[in-house]
C-alpha cells in the first residue's frame, strides 16, 4: 500500500493485541452523506467491532459514527450496520476462511486514501490468555535486550 494521499482516521489497537492476523485486505465502505462528512472530522470509533458475511456480502457492525452536527434529518443510526466493498474472490476467500478454519474479521483502520474511505480488514485468529502473556513476556525481554546493548554502546 502506498503511504501517499493516506489519512488515518481511526485505528483499532487492541486487535493487534487479542488477534492472530493472518491477512488484511483493503476495503471500500458504503457510507450515506452525512456519514462521510463525520468519517472526514474524524469521528470513528472501532472498539468492539467486527465484520460477518450475510448472503455474500461482508457486513461491518459495532462501528461507531457520531452523527454530523450540521446533518438534521439526514442522519443515520451511528451504530448501523455498513456494506464493506471486495470483489467476489476476496469474498470467496473470506468465506472459506471463516467457515472453515474459524478465523474472524476484525477491522484494524479506517481511513481516508485520496477522497475515498477505505477499512482495512484483517483475517484474524483470537488469542488465548498464554499467548497474550507470551506477547508481553517477548516484548519485555526485547525492551530489556536494546536498553543493555545500548547501555554497552554508550561506553564504546
């Protein structure tokens, strides 16, 4: 993916943390007017969301989109479900995957590339509690590894 014309709007942290990711694949995202307005100020919320396929279209649902302040009757729910956008043999794919082998689909980000929005959705397995834990224990043994090389090389 290119790093031009790419605006970040809102990320999913703690996917990373509770997920395998296996694959991410890019999304378009089917939004009303006022929707794309709110997505632009940045009010996106991604915590607790997933997508799931009904009659071979990927759904999105659980994300939050606070209502356009300036959108009156034009609003939509802010919690309604939203069409996510991939062509059939990405959704083949998909649902293989998650038939089969229990994989999830979990959004990692949303954000802006050029003047569209786009939701990156990653393929993903849950982690159990001991490889959270091995996570962190990986983690802090690297943390601890660059503060004594660096400590070493400080007296080179």
């Amino acid at each position: 993916m290119d790093k031009e014309n790419i605006k970040i709007i809102a990320q999913n942290k703690k996917a990373r943390h509770d997920y395998f990711i296996e694959a991410t694949y890019e999304a378009g995202i089917e939004l009303a007017g006022t929707e794309v307005k709110s997505v632009r100020q940045g009010k996106v919320n991604l915590k607790d969301s997933y997508a799931s396929i009904e009659r071979g279209e990927v759904i999105l649902k659980g994300m939050h989109i606070s209502p356009y302040e300036k959108g009156n009757i034009f609003n939509k729910d802010p919690l309604r479900d939203r069409r996510l956008l991939l062509h059939r043999y990405e959704i083949n794919k998909l649902i293989g995957a998650t038939q089969q082998k229990g994989y999830s689909l979990i959004p990692l980000r949303v954000y802006l590339k050029g003047a569209l929005v786009k939701v990156e959705l990653a393929l993903a397995k849950g982690k159990k509690i001991y490889d959270r834990r091995a996570d962190i224990a990986q983690r802090d043994a690297k943390r601890e590894l660059d503060r004594v090389m660096k400590e070493k090389n400080r007296y080179l």
